[in-house]
C-alpha cells in the first residue's frame, strides 16, 4: 500500500536535517558524555513556581476540554502583552492559543495557502520550515540571505522571488534561528513594502523577541498596511523556559482565527486547560524573570566570541539575538555535514550542520548556547582544536 503524496513530501530525499542530533541523544543514552549543542532548549527547566500553577489547576479540575482558540482570559493576556511590547492595538478575538509555535506555524500557512501555491521563505531557515510548508500543502521558494550580508534578506531579492508569481506568503524569523541576526527597521521595511506590493501574507515567528543583544526588536505588524495581512507567532517554549509545556499562539487578521480554530479543533483538539493556566501564571510574572531565563545566552555569547578572537580559522556570524552561534568552518575545506559528523566522532561535541538550515548556510555549523557556561567554553575550544587538526591535514 502506496501512503499519500502528501505525508511522503514533507522531507526531502527522506532527510529532515535531525540526523545528527539524533545520533548524539543516542550516544548519550548509551551513556556516552557528549556535549550536545543541537537542540535550542534552555538548560534550566521550567520554574517551579509555573508547575505549581499546572498542578494546582490540574488538581482544582481543569482536566476536560477547553476552549479550543483559548480560554478567555489566556487570550486576554496574550493580546496585552502584544500592546505593551509592540504598542499595536490587540484584541483577544485576534489571538489563538496553539501546540506551540509550531503548530502555530501549520495553522498560518494552512489559512494562507492552496496547494501549490509557494512560501517565500528565508535562507538560512529553521530546520522545520520547508517541511511544514510541504505539510501544509505549499511549495517552499527559499530567498538567499548572504552571510556578507549579516544574513539580512534584501527587499531586490525578495521583490524578485515574488515578481515570478505563485506565491501567497513570506516566512520571516526574526531575531533568526540559526544565524542570530535581527532584522534592521531597513531590512522589515523592504519586507514590507515586497509584501503590500505582490499582495503576500506575512508570517512573523517572533519566538526569539525577547533575546535581543544588539538592536531592537521590530515586529512587521506594527508597520503601515501590515496588521491586517499578517501572522505573527508567539510561544513560551524561550521566553519562559515551557519547551515541553506546548503552548503558544498566533495573533492575527479576527477573520482568519475562526477558521484556524476549525484547523484546531480538527486536529489536536485545543490545549489543556491546566497547561493554559500555567501559561497564563507564567505571562503574570514579572519582566526580571523573562530577563533572567534570557541572560545565560548574553552571557554564553561574550564566552565564544572571547573563544574565537585570537584566531582567523574559525569564524561567527553576528550574534545579535536568540541562542545560537553560527560559525563559518569553510577554512577546514569542509562542509558542514562532514566537519560536525567528525567533530562528534573524534570530540564528542554534536553541533547542527549548516546545511540542515538550507544551502545559505552551508559549510557553516550551528551551535546552541544551551549547555553551563564552563562546558560550552571547552566544547567551543575543542571544536576549534578539531578544526586546527582538519585544516592542517588538509
């Protein structure tokens, strides 16, 4: 029996990028010390103080079905928090509560797109992109950002990509997983304008806002014309330390959350009323905590920049935001794939490849700043004597 096109085209050549982020869980399960840099989970886990909330709303009763775009009053915080720190005019009917960003990414691209229809998307990309665009039926159409570029996308390319006709979106990610860059007041105008103008939607993964290093953050739907054409995706997974949790939300257009409910109740049903409580405790919290789950990336980033000034072999992209480094290996002669396949072999260091992030990205590898900070200073410093060694065999 054939399964459908559909399910079969979500990766390609039967590859998700993932591969050696498995291989390094399964090496630590076998009991290997591996210092795994793949996964862009903090380290500490979710405070007790938001269990406590799960269990005391779990234990007073709300373990039935809720309310499958959110509880009312969840929705009222989202859209508060989305006033106070973007300033835009927010209503709760704009916002539904989702299983995660991404799922919160699915919903977006299942209300903007027919199948066939193409997803302009930004290269580098996160890992799930181009296969949650497939899922959802779409075809992904990636647009170079160059690292000369800081990898900030530039308006000529994109008007280019969406002059050639088929597409009814664009995926933004910003501050931008994997390469770190926030984008510039330049950067989201041109984004803008290429929108209005070949009549895009937009979709805005704001997951990283609150790990600004440099810059500012600057979310497109507070720019003219925009509110009403775009998605933008929230979660609590970085900000508040709830990967697990799956909680999160999209706030956009009132006439598009109705239908993603429907997605919603069609497939997983809602979220839980106490995961929902929690999150709403958690959104209650006062800004210091959020600024203290983001710090350890602050301060990881001044660790592998003080690791790699000193020497030209080995060099990093800006790291402006979120919680990675990307660092450019092309000096060893190697590519991505192979230098991180042998780095976890010869060091026991497990880094993502830069081609698991698109072609942009190649002969780059990505590290995630998620692990205490005297470990990451010697998995950086093996990783740098793992590239000393491949360059000078050659």
């Amino acid at each position: 029996m054939q399964l459908s096109r559909q399910i079969r085209s979500i990766t390609v050549a039967g590859s998700d990028g993932w591969e050696l982020s498995r291989r390094a869980r399964a090496l630590r399960e076998a009991g290997e010390d591996v210092a795994d840099l793949t996964v862009g989970e903090p380290d500490r886990r979710t405070d007790p103080a938001i269990l406590d909330a799960m269990d005391r709303a779990a234990r007073a009763g709300h373990t039935g079905y809720a309310a499958i775009p959110g509880t009312d009053r969840l929705r009222r915080a989202v859209a508060a928090r989305v006033v106070a720190r973007t300033g835009v005019p927010t209503h709760p009917d704009e916002v539904l509560i989702t299983a995660g960003g991404q799922f919160g990414l699915f919903a977006a691209l299942s209300a903007t797109c027919d199948p066939g229809d193409g997803a302009l998307l930004i290269d580098p990309w996160y890992a799930t992109y181009p296969g949650t665009i497939r899922a959802a039926g779409a075809l992904p159409r990636p647009v170079t950002a160059l690292a000369a570029h800081g990898f900030q996308p530039r308006e000529a390319d994109l008007a280019a990509a969406a002059a050639g006709g088929g597409a009814r979106v664009m995926l933004v990610n910003s501050p931008n997983n994997p390469t770190g860059a926030v984008y510039s007041a330049a950067t989201f105008d041109g984004i803008a304008r290429v929108c209005r103008d070949h009549e895009l939607w937009l979709i805005s993964d704001e997951v990283y806002d609150t790990q600004v290093w440099d810059g500012r953050h600057i979310t497109p739907r507070a720019l003219p014309g925009m509110k009403e054409r775009t998605f933008v995706i929230g979660s609590l997974s970085k900000s508040h330390a709830m990967t697990g949790s799956r909680i999160g939300w999209i706030v956009g257009p009132p006439s598009a959350i109705g239908p993603m409910t429907d997605l919603a109740t069609h497939t997983n049903y809602g979220i839980p009323g106490f995961v929902q409580d929690a999150a709403l405790f958690a959104l209650g919290l006062p800004p210091a905590f959020e600024a203290a789950v983001a710090e350890p990336f602050r301060r990881r980033r001044a660790i592998v920049e003080r690791a790699l000034a000193g020497q030209n072999l080995i060099h990093a992209a800006p790291m402006q935001g979120a919680m990675y480094a990307l660092l450019d290996i092309r000096a060893t002669g190697m590519s991505g794939e192979a230098f991180a396949h042998g780095l976890l072999d010869a060091q026991r260091v497990a880094v993502m490849p830069g081609e698991s992030f698109g072609g942009a990205a190649a002969g780059h590898v990505r590290l995630a700043l998620t692990v205490e900070d005297g470990r990451l200073a010697d998995a950086v410093a093996r990783l740098l004597d793992h590239a000393t060694g491949v360059a000078a065999r050659g």
